[in-house]
C-alpha cells in the first residue's frame, strides 16, 4: 500500500485534500469516488523527510481543544459522525487539523474507527487524545469524553504557557542586554573613539578594552553573526536526537530552581493525564504509557516507564512510582491511598490540582530570583560600557582643574 495525495470536492461542492493509502492511483481514485468524492487529481504522495524537527508538524493546542469541544457539541447533539467530522473540519482554521481531519473522515466512511483513524496522524492526534477517544467509543460515551479531552487539554496548555513564561522572560531581557551591548560597540563606541583620537586623550585600559572590542566587532560581525546561528541551529538538531535530548533534558533538570520547576510541572501534567484516561476508562498500562510522554523530560519519561514492569507484575502502581526515584513521595503515598480507596482516578486528580499550585508558586519564585539577578547583569553590561566610555573624559577633566 502506498501514500496518494488528493484534491476533491464534496458533492456540496467543499473541497478536501489529504492522503489516502491505496494499491495503485486507481484503486485511490476508486476508494474516493465510493466515498462520494469527486477527484481534481491523485499523485504518489511525497515521502516525509525525517529530520527531527516534528514541532512544525503538529497542530495548535487550542485549535484541538476548540475541535475536541465542538466535535462533542454535535455528537451529543446527535449528529452523525461523519456529518460532524466534516462540519467540524469546515469550522477549524488550523491548517495541519483540517487535513488531518480529511483523511480521517475518509477512513471513518470506509469502516474504520475514530480512534484508529486518529492513530495514523500522531503529529496532530496525541495518543492520550486517541486513547480517551477510542474509550469513549467503546463506553458509548464519546461526547463526554470529547469534553473531558478539551478540558484537559486547556489545563495542559496552561501549564506549558506558565513555564514559558518563566524562560521566556529572562531570555527577552538578555537578547535585549546583549543586543543594546551590541548597537553600542558597533555605533555609539567609534563615535567616542574619534572624538577620543581627536583630542589627544590617552585611553584608560577599561576604555581600551571596550574599543578593541567594537574594532573586533566591526571588523568580524559576519563571522560572529554565523556563529552565533549556525550554534542556534547545531543546538537544535542535537537536542532533537535521543543522546542529545537526553543531555540537555538530564542538565535541565539539575540547574537549582529551574530544575524544581521543571519537575513539578512534569508531574502536574503526568497526573493529570492518568486522570484523564482512567476516568475515560483506560487500562492501568496504557496510562502510563501514554501520560508518561506528557511529562515533557526524557528522563522524568524513562523513570516513569520503569513503572511499566512492576504493574505488570500486579505491584499495582503506587510502588512501582515510589521506585523510580523521579516522582515525589508525596505522589506515590496519595496514589496508595487511591489504590486502596479504590478512588485513583480522584487521587491523580488531586495530585494534579496541588502540583498545579506548586508550579504557580515555582514561576512566582523564579521571577522573583530572576529579576533582581537580571537587573545586575544588564546593568553591569550597559553600565559598565557607559562607565568604561566616560573615563578618559573624566581623567582629562581632572587634570585640567586647578
């Protein structure tokens, strides 16, 4: 079976593009037309280059909350489900969704269901997206489920956001510090250093230092810009490779606040995706399979599929976490109480919602350390060049007073 894409138009006229697996460009143009398809064109679709950058594939958080709540709006509404995908599709404006979502319904007219039609497009379809739904299916509950997906995933988005927001900022002020540094040397430094030269002033070493500096700047800025990118660049690609997100995963957890942060937002959504797929009626395996990817940390992802062996040999789960050394005591002694209660859907809830707390009071703390700590460093930079700038006029004024 090979990849077709195509172009088509309903018989209401709406266009839809997508992918379809089929023997030949005729057996897919015969699977459209039984589809009530009316093909522009069918080609070989183009094979996917592999190169670690799957952030562009994937579809926007809230353009699938806002699919997950009007898709569970028309199925409790009755809808078919076809009717409701193709409505749906029209309503979204994310470009990766509704091409997603065109196949989709191509695969659900053909027999399929939603949760295996979802399957085949992991960049837009999370698989606790796809495990809720293929649950929901299965319990006839699908529009309650949709519900629950939409909510959990706002809750999910938020905490990312928050934890942005905390790198986010100190990042902006830097590039700004460094950026200021560097229109000074470049403009503000050879106007002094003229004006210096023209006086006859003799440079102090600090002054000297920082014309060298805009001397190296003006005369290499290329080179310097080309570093600077092409080590952007090489970042990226290694920490989209195991070994290196690894790495750079296993520092980030070990730098001191920042490394707290991470963490707790890690569990926050860990737990509130095993509350999510064990109410939606998720066996306990499969949760953690597919909640440990949303822990956002190779390693905190690898510690909690070590959990993995010890369920399946009827450990339950609360133990096997305690065992892995990269959740809380605190989580696994709640998730006992939920096993024993009987109540561990609720339990992960609960650790979610406190984890969630201690991710608000994490980022206020950062900010909090951060900015002051900012403050010294952009005003050491800046005000030590505007210092260094000044000196010899200083030194020229003292030894002209009386």
């Amino acid at each position: 079976m090979n990849g077709w894409s195509y172009r088509a138009h309903t018989v209401e006229g709406n266009v839809r593009e997508g992918v379809i697996q089929a023997g030949s460009a005729e057996d897919a143009t015969r699977a459209l037309v039984q589809n009530r398809l009316i093909p522009e064109w069918v080609k070989p679709a183009p094979r996917a280059k592999s190169l670690g950058l799957s952030i562009g594939q994937r579809a926007k958080p809230m353009a699938l909350v806002h699919f997950a709540r009007q898709f569970a709006t028309l199925v409790d509404a009755a809808v078919p489900l076809v009717h409701g995908l193709e409505i749906a599709q029209d309503l979204s404006e994310d470009r990766r969704l509704k091409k997603a979502l065109s196949q989709v319904i191509i695969d659900v007219q053909a027999g399929r269901s939603l949760a295996d039609a979802m399957k085949e497009h992991p960049g837009v379809f999370s698989d606790i997206f796809v495990n809720m739904v293929e649950a929901g299916e299965q319990g006839g509950v699908l529009d309650s489920i949709l519900a629950r997906v939409a909510t959990y995933l706002e809750k999910s988005q938020a905490l990312v956001s928050k934890v942005k927001t905390a790198l986010v900022y100190p990042a902006i002020i830097f590039f700004v510090a460094i950026a200021s540094a560097a229109v000074m040397l470049a403009f503000v430094v050879p106007t002094f250093e003229t004006m210096f030269a023209s006086g006859g002033l003799s440079l102090p070493y600090p002054t000297q230092v920082l014309v060298n500096m805009s001397e190296f700047l003006q005369a290499n800025w290329i080179i310097l810009l080309a570093v600077v990118v092409g080590g952007a660049v090489v970042l990226r690609q290694l920490y989209q490779t195991s070994s290196g997100r690894l790495f750079f995963d296993s520092l980030f957890i070990r730098v001191p606040v920042l490394g707290d942060l991470i963490r707790k937002a890690a569990v926050a959504r860990f737990a509130q995706s095993m509350s999510s797929l064990l109410t939606a009626g998720a066996n306990l395996i499969d949760a953690l399979i597919a909640s440990a990817a949303t822990a956002g940390n190779v390693v905190i992802e690898r510690g909690l599929l070590r959990a993995r062996t010890g369920i399946e040999a009827g450990q339950g789960i609360s133990t096997p976490l305690a065992a892995t050394s990269v959740m809380p005591r605190l989580v696994s002694r709640m998730v006992e109480v939920g096993e024993q209660t009987g109540r561990l859907d609720e339990m992960f809830e609960k650790v979610a919602q406190f984890y969630e707390g201690e991710v608000d009071t994490a980022v206020d703390r950062l900010m909090k350390a951060l900015e002051p700590a900012l403050i010294v460093v952009v005003g050491f930079i800046l005000g030590g060049m505007v210092v260094a700038l000044y000196l010899p006029i200083f030194e020229a004024l003292t030894q002209v007073a009386p």
